[in-house]
C-alpha cells in the first residue's frame, strides 16, 4: 500500500492527539490509510464514554461534597467553640484563616467566603509555601516518584481527590487511543460548553463528571441532544448561577424578594448557540432567562431530589407565556425552557456558529469559507448530527490540504509528548501543574467563553519559552534511556523536515535531543 | 475552597492572570523620553474584565434614585462602613483608601457614566471595542494602544520588558513591538538548547522563532528575586505584579508604556456593598495603584494610570443582589500627572425615563474622549492621528481638555 508520512501526520496531528512510540505502529498505519485512521474513531461510539472505577455520578459527588462541606464547618464551630483565636481543627484540612500565609490548604474562597458570607465564585489563589516550587513532573509517573515529589503534603480532601481522580483518568483514555479524534471532540465541545472549575467546591467536584455525562455521550449524537444535557446539568447550573435564579413573579421570588439572573440565559445565546449577532436581543436574553427559572439541583436537604442532581422547581419558576425570538411559548413549566433550547439549536445562526468553531478549531484559524458552509449545511440537513459532522470534516479536502499551522494546545502538547514518550501517568500531578503553567489549567478556563482557540494565543513569547523549559525537564529525566531519532521515526518519519532531522542528530546530548524534538514544528504545529 | 492541590503547589502564571493579572510594554523608549524639560511620561492601562459596577464604586450617594436602584449592596456615606464622600454628590467604595488619598492630593480623577461606542452587553465584544479601540466589535487584529506606539517616536530599545500570561492583550497587540515578562517558579532550558531551536525555527516556522527569541529575551531583564511568585491571595497577586511592573517601569531603561489586565468583575451575584466580593476585589485594585505610586517613585509625577472596563452593570441590582450587565460606568485616573480631586461627570439621572434602555446608567462621556485626552497631553499625539488612527472613526469624540496637569 502507498505510504503518505504527510498525510500521516494530518491525520494523527490535525485530527488525533499525534503518534504513540513504542510498538504502536500508529504512523504507519496512518500512512497506509489516512482517512479510515481517522474514521474508525467515529465507528466506535460507546468507546468514547469514560467510565472508570472510582468515578462517581454528579448526584453521588455532590452528596459527598455537601457532606464535606458539612464536615469543615462543624470542625471549624468546635474550634471557634474551644478557643476562638486558635487553628482550626485537625479534621477536614480546609483552613478557615485566611490570613495565616503558612497554611498550606488556604484558598481564596475561604477568605472570600469569610468576608462575603455565602459567595461562591473565587479566582485561583495560592496558599502554598514559597519553597514549595513546582516540580515538572509531567510525563513521571508516580511509582518512580511517589509522594516523595511533594514534601510532607496533607492529605487530600475529597474535593481534590475527586478532580485529580477525574484528570487522571482522562489523561490515560488520551494516552491510549488509536487516534484520539474522538477525544480531540470531546476535548473540543468540553471547552465549547465548558465550566470552570475556579467558580467552587461545587465546580471542581463536578467537573469532571460534567464531561462524561453532558458532553461525551453526545459527541456522536446530536447537538439538541448535547445542548439540553449540558444546560441541565448541576455543574453548569451552579457556574452559570441559575440556581440561584427566580422567576420574579414566582412563588419563591414573592416570599424571597429575589427574583432573575441572566447568566446563564445570555451565555447559551451568546456561547453555545447563536453566537454574539446571531440575531438576538436583550429581550430574548431576559425572555429566555424567565424560561429557565426553577432549573436547579436539589440541594443537601434533597427537598427537590436526590441531593446533587438536576430538578425542575417549580415555585422558582416564572409563570407565564414567554416569546423568545419571536415565537411564543406556552408556560408548560419545564417544557417551556426545553422547548426554546430544542428551537435555539436548530436556528440557522447556530448552525454557522458551530460549524465555524468547528473548523477553525481543526483546520485554520481562519478556516476555508468552503468548508465552513459545507460544515454548516450537514449540520443544518441532519438536524445538528454531530457524527455526520465530524465525518464531513474527513471527509473534506480542505481538512487534508490545508498546511499544519495551527499551533498544538498546552493540552494537546503534553499528551502528543506523553504518547510519544509512551508514558501513562499514574499520577495527574505533573500535568495538572504544566497545564496551569502554561496558561491552560484543566477544567478551569478564565470565563464562560473557555480557551483560546487561535495559534496566537498559544504562540506567545512568554507560552514558547515556557514550553521549551517543559520539554528539557522532560529531556533531563527521560532522555537518557531513548533514542530520539527513534522517536522521530514514529511521530513524523520522512515526513520530518531535513533541518529537523540534522537539529536532533547534531544534540549534544540525549537529553537535548529529545527537548529539541519535543520542540520541533513537527510536534508543536497541528 | 476553589483550587485543589495542583493549583496550590505552584504560582502559576495563569493563577496571575485569573486572580491577578496579564502585562505587555512597547519595546522601546519613545524618544522624547529625556527631552529638555526632565519630563518622561509613563502610561499605564489597567483592564478590568468583566465589566466593573461603575454605581458601586463611585455611588451617586446624592441622586434620589440610588439607595432604592442599588437596594441592599448600595453604599451610604454612614453606617458601619462609611463611603467617603469625593465631593457633595458621589462617595467612594470604602476599601479604596490610597485611591482616596490620591484624590485628596488631587492625583486622582474619577470619570462617571462613561462608556465605550459598544451598546450591547457581551463582555468579549465589550473588551475587543475597549482594546481594539474600533466603534464596533470584530476587529481584533491590533489595539489602540498598540497604534499609538506607533504614532510614536521611536528612540531606544528598553533593556527590560514586562508582561504576564501566555498571551498579550488586545490593547497592546499590534505592528508595534511588544515585551512581555511573566514570572517563573520553573528550571529553566540551558542557553546552547534554546539557541539551537531558535536556529531550527528560523529555517522552518519563523513566527516560533520570533516567539521564542522575544520569550528568551524577556526572562533574562527581568530576572531576580523581587520578581519571583509568592504565595497569596488575588489580592495579594495583584499588589505582587504591579509592584513588580513598577520596578521595571521606574528603571531608567525600562519601559514607559504598559497595560495590564485584571480579570474577575462580572458580579452577576452576591456582589457585596462595602464589604463582599467586590469590596474584595477594589481592595486589590487600590493596592496595585499603591504600589505604582511608591514602586515608581520620582517617576509617579510624570504617570498617568488609566483604569477602564468593557461596560458597567445594571443600575438596579438583580435577583441574587448582583447585577447583569449594563452600560455606563466608570474610568479612573490616577498618577502624579493627573489633574485631580474631580469627578468628571454630566449626570444623567438615575429615573427610569433616564437610564438606558430603562436598565443601565446612561452613558454621557465617550471613552475614547477621556483615552484621547490623556494620550493627547502625555504624548503629544495630534487630534488627526487620534480620530484616524488610534480611534478610528471617532473624530465626533474629542479628546478631552486638562486631563494631565
């Protein structure tokens, strides 16, 4: 069979999350086959959904948070008890004082939980020792470094455990793929409909099920589909505070005085669907947001369900007939929201805005107009199928023209190292460290519009030199027991550029060798 | 508790830039920098992103309206946390103290019911019209600071940049070449790996190459211990890159023209009067503004820091004693420089037949007439190059008049 290396490359780097070493033989088989590499991802539609032992459901890891939570604020009531100006209690090792700079578990939504009272959303802070430092671990796993990299650390809450629980077993479904198109697609709508784990314990404890319940069963399904479950999911519902959200009219708004947040009503327009000028007003903002009133989770007390899961409450609810874009709605209590979010993802705006992300994401930052429409009318005529849209996409030939331009995430460069390395880590620790490094913290994106999706963000002067660094620590510790020429047989072969190729064979060492090729434009650019 | 342990075991640059911070600086020196007459202004732009509540943080304590609109979070200039009073109309937030100070000594100047041309309320179009400084939103290729380097002289390369985060904000993105420092807590690459990637790039991708040349660069001027992370909180973080921003800005050699940006502001709810999470926030804001004024020290009085958000909030709070986004809001001026101990202001009323779309503090001042008045007096720029090439299409916007002393 005819072996096209650059095509090759297209199809594990564009599409996948680049080529494994050792005895995968990824490249070849790609070489063989570019498109039926790609495509026998799509294929295999349960193989995308993450279940893993030890992860839990949002219901189950929401009980277990509130019981935490519980559990801190009774330690730190025995405390004020016992001696009002002391530490805290030795239990849950959550630190109330927030002025204490040598605690180590000190976080910013402690102090800003003390000064605001309940207010929940928070920026990452720091409450660790200076020397304390980062250690780049990434591509280490924990049984050659275990504990030992972190000096003396307390031991996890659940909170923590649960997200790096979640990181880790994401990390290894990347590590361990064929391709990884599918993963590149959750990856993709994860940061389309993303959540950021900054906004609270709720957020961090939920958002990695998040991801395995509102998006990867969806991938391969359809976008109504992947829309209702996201906007109803308690993760989003709490970043997006519309459980706090009540119809003003409602029985809860008239007992409570409060009544209606557009948060969430606005992001669905703006981010998920219609995208901003897709011809909507700020009635429909206010509209849309009265028609989603009541959408919650039930809280500890369970008085609407299982506590931690999605629940319809109807006294927050706004009464009424609401008409959204020009269409009226009957008030038929949840009905009514869903009926709008199933009209909203069949619009024509966001059809074009889906279809453009989705190309510039694979293709270009400014991605061929050609596609894009194509793009768009696939999603129009199957009615937002999101498998034919990614077959579509492969099926293109602009997605196999185009030159690699696009610049690697910090995300998809520390797994297409870690594949290549054949590395899965046991620990997330040192991934979860690179990424927040590098500007693209897991899960935790700065607002609702998620991470930049354009090779100039990740370019950068500051990212670039940053990388580099990454990658010699990488060559430090793993360079001298691989031959780098090896590996850049399996990620790119003679599709590797000469002056790549002398660089590497003319390192001075092992260890540069591989920081050098971990660099190349072949590895960074997708 | 928000950041588990993979956040906590390192002060990364992105924790800067979520509770903290995003930095960039022109290359060079403009070229007046030592004219005659010893005067070698400073600029520095502070993005708020997220829209800041204009009405919360200088409250318009003497308009009837206020106290019912702003409800439980309006502040009053009595009580358990009393507002100081700016003048007989508008008191400000009581955790600014050196922003009050700085008033006081008529170094600090507040700019009310402002806004930029935008008139919708997506805060990423709201910061692309605000850094892009185009009437509209869609134009992301450079920002208006950025363009009027460009109008510039230019004189010497500075030796040391600053700049935070893996990206440089809009403002400041442009023809014009750009510095950037971010501090590391990483070991770093040996010199003889990073030239011979440098040299790799040239042949094969010479936008890396530039990059990582510029990246190199950067970390070594800004290298020493003042300049490391510490632990702390947002607050904290903010105080920390300023004042190391300050450093570098008060060298002789060091960069005249920064921006920076903090994110963070969108208080949709439980925002918090004179204390909460807001008040939190000004906290920190007012501590970065400190640390300009002593880390710059004989420099402050030629510094005109420009404070500016995307747009302001609804004038009436919410359902969850927040608020959504809005229109008019507020800049603030602060520096030696400054012409102060106003508030600049033609009020527009807080009754429902006067806000905007019967929801938002009307704007009454353009944005760009405040940033044009300042780059004006700061740096001599002339009302064409303003209208046409910094602001384009906002000739109807004139720059504002004695803005700088």
């Amino acid at each position: 069979m005819a072996r096209d290396s650059q095509a090759a490359l297209v199809a594990l780097n564009r599409f996948g999350f680049g080529a494994r070493g050792g005895a995968s033989g990824d490249l070849i088989n790609a070489a063989s086959d570019p498109r039926g590499f790609v495509k026998a991802d799509l294929a295999r539609p349960f193989a995308v959904l993450l279940e893993a032992p030890g992860l839990q459901s949002t219901p189950q890891l929401g009980q277990a948070a509130f019981a935490y939570q519980d559990q801190v604020k009774q330690a730190r009531e025995a405390t004020k008890a016992a001696t009002p100006t002391e530490a805290p209690a030795p239990l849950p090792p959550a630190d109330p004082k927030p002025d204490n700079t040598l605690r180590r578990n000190l976080s910013l939504n402690t102090v800003m939980t003390e000064i605001a009272g309940q207010m929940a959303e928070a920026k990452p802070a720091d409450g660790k020792p200076a020397d304390n430092a980062m250690k780049p671990d990434g591509m280490q796993p924990s049984a050659a470094a275990p504990a030992a990299a972190k000096p003396s650390p307390q031991p996890l809450n659940v909170i923590q455990k649960t997200f790096r629980a979640e990181a880790l077993a994401r990390l290894q479904r990347a590590m361990m793929v064929d391709c990884g198109f599918t993963e590149r697609l959750v990856v993709f709508w994860s940061n389309h409909f993303c959540i950021s784990a900054s906004k609270g314990e709720l957020a961090r404890m939920w958002a990695g099920a998040f991801e395995r319940e509102a998006i990867r069963p969806h991938v391969l399904g359809r976008f109504a589909d992947m829309l209702k479950a996201v906007e109803q999911h308690p993760a989003m519902l709490f970043f997006l505070d519309n459980q706090q959200s009540l119809g003003p009219d409602s029985r809860a708004g008239q007992n409570r005085k409060r009544g209606l947040n557009e948060n969430l009503a606005r992001e669905i327009m703006e981010l998920h669907t219609l995208g901003v000028g897709g011809g909507y007003t700020q009635e429909d903002v206010t509209s849309l947001a009265r028609m989603i009133t009541g959408w919650t989770f039930a809280g500890r007390q369970g008085k609407l369900g299982a506590p931690g899961s999605f629940a319809f409450n109807a006294n927050a609810h706004q009464p009424g007939r609401q008409v959204l874009l020009g269409k009226t709605y009957e008030a038929t209590g949840l009905a009514q929201g869903e009926a709008a979010l199933a009209d909203i993802a069949r619009h024509p705006s966001t059809a074009n805005f889906v279809a453009t992300k989705f190309a510039r994401h694979f293709v270009a930052d400014d991605p061929p107009p050609a596609l894009v429409a194509r793009l768009r009318d696939v999603f129009v005529r199957t009615d937002g199928d999101l498998k034919a849209l990614a077959t579509a996409l492969v099926d293109s030939d602009e997605a196999w023209k185009a030159p690699l331009t696009k610049m690697r995430s910090p995300y998809d460069f520390l797994v297409a190292s870690g594949r290549l390395l054949a590395r899965v880590p046991e620990d997330p620790g040192g991934y979860l460290n690179n990424l927040n490094l590098l500007g693209q913290p897991l899960w935790t994106p700065a607002g609702p519009n998620g991470f930049p999706d354009t090779s100039a963000a990740w370019a950068a002067p500051e990212g670039m030199k940053l990388r580099l660094d990454i990658a010699s620590q990488m060559g430090a510790r793993l360079g001298p027991n691989i031959d780098p020429l090896d590996l850049l047989e399996f990620a790119a072969a003679d599709a590797a550029s000469v002056e790549t190729r002398r660089t590497i064979e003319r390192a001075e060492s092992r260890q540069q060798a591989l920081a050098l090729l971990l660099m190349s434009p072949e590895l960074q650019r997708r | 508790m928000i950041d588990c342990v993979e956040n906590r075991l390192l002060t990364s640059r992105r924790g800067l830039l979520l509770g903290g911070a995003s930095f960039a600086a022109w290359a060079y020196l403009p070229k007046f920098a030592r004219a005659a007459d010893g005067r070698d202004p400073r600029l520095v732009v502070v993005i708020l992103r997220g829209a800041l509540d204009g009405l919360a943080t200088v409250a318009p304590v003497g308009d009837p309206d206020y106290a019912g609109l702003h409800g439980s979070i309006a502040l009053t200039a009595d009580g358990a946390h009393p507002a100081p009073m700016l003048d007989s109309f508008f008191a400000l937030h009581p955790s600014m103290p050196e922003f009050a100070r700085m008033y006081r000594d008529q170094h600090a100047a507040v700019i009310h019911a402002v806004a930029t041309p935008y008139r919708d309320r997506s805060h990423f179009d709201g910061q692309d019209v605000l850094e892009s400084g185009y009437a509209g939103p869609g134009r992301v290729q450079s920002g208006w600071l950025n363009r009027a380097l460009e109008a510039l002289p230019r004189g010497e390369r500075v030796s040391s940049g600053l700049a935070v985060g893996p990206t440089t904000p809009l403002v400041l993105r442009g023809n014009a070449p750009t510095v950037g420092w971010a501090p590391v807590a990483l070991p770093q690459a040996d010199d003889d790996t990073a030239m011979r990637l440098v040299e790799l790039y040239r042949h094969r991708d010479p936008a890396l190459a530039s990059a990582l040349s510029q990246g190199l660069q950067l970390e070594k001027a800004a290298s020493g211990d003042d300049m490391k992370p510490k632990p702390g909180n947002a607050v904290a973080q903010m105080r920390q890159v300023a004042r190391g921003a300050a450093k570098l800005m008060a060298a002789d050699d060091g960069p005249r023209i920064a921006a920076l940006a903090f994110d963070g502001w969108d208080t949709h709810a439980n925002e918090g009067g004179p204390v909460g999470r807001l008040a939190f926030l000004l906290g920190g804001l007012d501590g970065a503004l400190a640390e300009f004024e002593s880390g710059l020290g004989d420099r402050w009085r030629d510094t005109v820091v420009i404070v500016a958000t995307e747009f302001g909030r609804t004038a009436r709070i919410n359902g969850t004693d927040g608020t959504d986004h809005g229109t008019g809001t507020i800049a603030l001026l602060a520096g030696g420089a400054v012409k102060g101990g106003r508030v600049i202001s033609d009020w527009p009323g807080l009754k429902p037949a006067n806000l905007f779309e019967a929801r938002d503090l009307k704007p009454t001042t353009d944005l760009r007439s405040v940033i044009k008045g300042v780059l004006q007096s700061q740096f001599g720029l002339s009302d064409r190059v303003l209208a046409e090439m910094v602001f384009p299409d906002s000739a109807s916007a004139r720059p504002m008049k004695g803005l700088v002393v």
